[in-house]
C-alpha cells in the first residue's frame, strides 16, 4: 500500500513514535494500539460473547432456536455488507470519524438488544451492531498509516487481528457466566460498556487520516454490490438449511446476486469516482487474495466452529462432553493457542514474505485437519486438545493473521480502503460457505451406525481438500514488496 498518497494532519516525521494529532496533542504508536485493540475486542464481543447465553435468550424471549439463530444471522450478514463500502467511506471523509461512527452504532445496537422484548427488536439490535463490521480491516488500515516499518506493522498486525479468532475464550466464558447468573441482557450490557470505552480512546487517541484525492462515494455502486452479496449470502444461509431449505429461493437470489454484480461492474466502468476500479478487480492481487480467504474460510471454519464442538457432544458417536466441557477442550484452547501465535506470524510474514508464511499455514491447517480425521475413530480427548491447538496455530494464529494483513498491504494506494472491505466479506462468504458444503456432505454420509464417526470425518475430508484450493490459489497472491523487509 502506498502510504504517501494518504494524507494526515500531522507535522512530524512517521519514522517517530511521538505523533500529533488534528488538535496537536502527542500521539505515541503504543497509545494508537492500545486503542485500535480496544476497539477489535469490542467488535469480537458482539461476534462471539453471546453464543453462550443463545439458550437464555430462547427462554427469556419465548422464542425458538431458529429465530434466535436467524438474529445471529443478522448480525454477520450486516458486518459483512457494511464491511463492503465503509473502509471506503473512511479514506473519503476520515478514518478515525468512521471508526468512531461504528463504534457508536455498537453501543446503540447493544443498548437496543438489551432492552429487547422481543425477538423483532432483538433482530434490530443485532442489525445495528453490524455496522461495526469492518472494525479489523479499518484498524489495519490506520496502523498502516502510522507504522510503515515492515517488521514493526507486522507484529503489531498480528497482535490486532489475533483477537479476531477469539480473545482467548475468554468472551465465551464470561458470555456464559453473565447469562447464568444475570440473564442476556447483562450480556448486552458488557458488550455496550466495552464499546464505550473504545469509542471514547478512539476519539481521543488515533490521529485522521484519510486519501488526499478521494472525494466522492460511488452509492450506486455501493447499492448494487451490497444487493450483490446481501443476496449470495441470504441464499448461502438457506441452503445450510439442507432439506429444509427453499431451493427455489436459493436459486433466485442467486440469480439476482449474479445480475447485481453484472450491472455493479458496468456501473465501475462508466464512475468517474467508483468504489472499485475494474482494473483493481482484474488484478490478481485482489481476485488471488479474495478467492484465497473464501477457500481457507470454507474449508477450515465450520470444522473448528461446527463439525469439532459436536463430535465432542456427541455422546454416540463422540465423546458426550457437555457443551461448557467442550468449550474448554477445543475451542478455548484454540483460541488462546491463535492469541499467542499472531503476532509471531505478522512479523514472520513481514520477515519472510507474506505468501511463504501464508502456504505454511495453510498446509499445516489441512494437516492438523487431517490429525482429527485420524483420531477421531480412537475417541482421545488429548488428541482432541492436540489437534484444536495445531488449528489454532496455524489458521488461528498464521493464515488468518496474514490473510487479513494481505488485504491491507495489497490495496492500491489511490483506494487503500477497498481490498480490506472485500476481503473482510470474504471471509463472512467462507464461513457461510463452510457451514453450507461440510454439513452438506456431512448429512449426505450420514451412517446407519449411530455409533459411527464417519460422517464427521466426510465432512473434515471436504475441508482438507477445500483448504488444498486454498493452497493452490495461494501461489497466485502477488509478492507485496513494499510490506516485507529487504534483505
């Protein structure tokens, strides 16, 4: 990314820690962090607090698992198309201003969720919260602005997006033990006074900046990729539903999906201040990256967030854990494993090169994948543990971490906001996709046998040969020269 067509109102030098902001105050890179942290936990607590307390919700709000599950669907498929043109936003009118904007709307949509009667204003809430989608990329984004050391950004990327996996399955378990002892809304309420608090340091510690010849926003543009991929990822959540699906709606939206991009590209051609530059589209350091994320996501999301979690509750094919057991057993250890490993993947990648680290990671997810094809059969919850660490430390904690830092460092610097916006909705494109095809080919190999595993272990078999595409495309993803040290 080119840094020198972004524009900042600071006099000092960037090769300093000390900075000044808009109102001239000192401004330390260590702050800047601390901040900009602050604000991706916040953003995690809304993705990830609540899945414990879902149950207290249902019974609170009288309502059913599927309508409970369709507000969580709200949620991610709202981050998801605000991810889509906000970084923009940001590099046209302010990034801190943007951010700070989001952040607000968090607390508002907490504040709504927790006073939420029903399971309509409970939707809302979640709704609102989702405009704090694009809070990871944008933060990148504006550390990237101040930290232009390749190895510093690098490690400082990874220990900003590490949160992004989980904050050490620490948000689950007090998630679950707020509901426990004080209902959902307590829930919600931690979630808005987090917020609150990164709002306030995000206002009063990260310095504007935003791109000198960005003028305008492109709306209609906005529009019609938003009905673009709103529409693929209604019909990606439809078909998860297998045979309860409607499959004349799936194909309809997919349609529409398919003709709101054809019109979205057309519309590109003829703006003279379009969100996306077609000629950015055909590079193959957009397309390379974006086909990457939604490859690495579909194959490796739902065995960790699905398909592991139920094999350890299963108590005829598994290992009958209780859900707070099999919390603990993989998915916390995942989580803190891809913690502690992100920031020695940034500076790995900005040491080594970022598509060398990224091939690593990758092959080592489809291996620890193929560790828990293994050992399911033996029914050893060491193996178990084992192998949800090595997945957290190689998606979690590596391919992750440096996939989120491709988006950043692969940007066009005329338009730096636009590649972290795609490829934060890739990512929610793979893991609708990872629900949809491996529970697709999980249910299609159901066994006779109730006792048997092997319809766990067709669905991780899809994932090992899904993440091989990711691998293969991987090879496709440019060199970002200017992010990685020389010599």
């Amino acid at each position: 990314m080119n840094v020198s067509s972004t524009t900042r109102t600071t006099s000092t030098d960037r090769t300093t820690d000390n900075r000044l902001s808009p109102a001239g105050r000192p401004v330390r890179v260590g702050v800047l962090v601390t901040a900009l942290l602050t604000a991706c936990i916040a953003f995690q607590l809304n993705a990830s607090m609540l899945s414990p307390a879902l149950k207290n919700i249902e019974d609170s709000l009288g309502a059913s698992s599927a309508e409970i599950g369709l507000t969580q669907t709200a949620f991610f498929t709202s981050a998801a198309l605000f991810s889509l043109f906000l970084p923009r936003l940001g590099d046209v009118i302010g990034r801190r201003k943007v951010l700070v904007g989001m952040l607000a709307l968090m607390v508002v949509g907490c504040v709504v969720a927790a006073l939420a009667q029903s399971v309509p204003m409970l939707f809302v809430g979640r709704v609102i919260q989702g405009a704090s989608g694009p809070t990871v990329p944008l933060c990148l984004i504006m550390l990237r602005v101040e930290v232009t050391e390749p190895k510093r950004y690098g490690t400082l990327l990874g220990v900003i997006t590490a949160v992004n996996g989980g904050i050490a399955g620490v948000d689950s378990l007090a998630g679950g033990f707020l509901a426990d002892k004080h209902g959902f809304q307590a829930v919600f309420w931690a979630m808005a006074g987090v917020a609150a608090v990164a709002t306030a340091l995000v206002a009063a510690l990260a310095p504007e900046s935003k791109v000198a010849d960005a003028k305008r926003m492109d709306w209609p543009g906005v529009g019609l990729l938003v009905v673009s991929v709103g529409s693929l990822l209604v019909a990606l959540n439809e078909a998860g539903k297998l045979a309860a699906a409607n499959w004349g709606m799936v194909a309809a939206l997919t349609v529409l999906s398919a003709a709101a991009f054809a019109l979205f590209w057309r519309t590109e051609d003829r703006s003279r201040h379009p969100l996306v530059a077609t000629r950015h589209l055909k590079q193959r350091g957009t397309w390379a990256t974006l086909l990457t994320t939604v490859l690495t996501m579909t194959g490796v999301f739902a065995v960790m967030n699905g398909l592991v979690p139920a094999f350890a509750q299963d108590a005829k094919a598994g290992l009958g854990m209780t859900a707070e057991q099999s919390a603990w057993w993989t998915l916390t250890p995942y989580a803190l494993a891809g913690l502690a490993m992100g920031p020695i993947a940034g500076r790995l990648a900005a040491t080594y090169g970022y598509g060398r680290v990224l091939r690593l990671g990758l092959i080592g997810s489809a291996a620890s994948v193929v560790l828990l094809i293994v050992t399911l059969p033996g029914h050893s919850r060491v193996m178990l543990l084992t192998a949800s660490l090595l997945v957290g430390i190689t998606y979690a904690g590596v391919a992750n971490i440096v996939l989120n830092g491709l988006g950043v460092v692969l940007s066009p610097g005329e338009n730096p906001g636009f590649l972290p916006g795609l490829n934060a909705g890739a990512f929610n494109l793979g893991a609708g996709l990872s629900f949809a095809l491996l529970y697709a080919v999980k249910t299609a190999t159901l066994p006779s046998d109730p006792a048997s595993s092997g319809d766990y272990t067709a669905g991780m078999i899809a994932g090992v040969v899904i993440l091989a595409a990711a691998l293969a495309t991987s090879f496709l993803i440019p060199k970002p020269v200017a992010a990685e040290a020389q010599g």
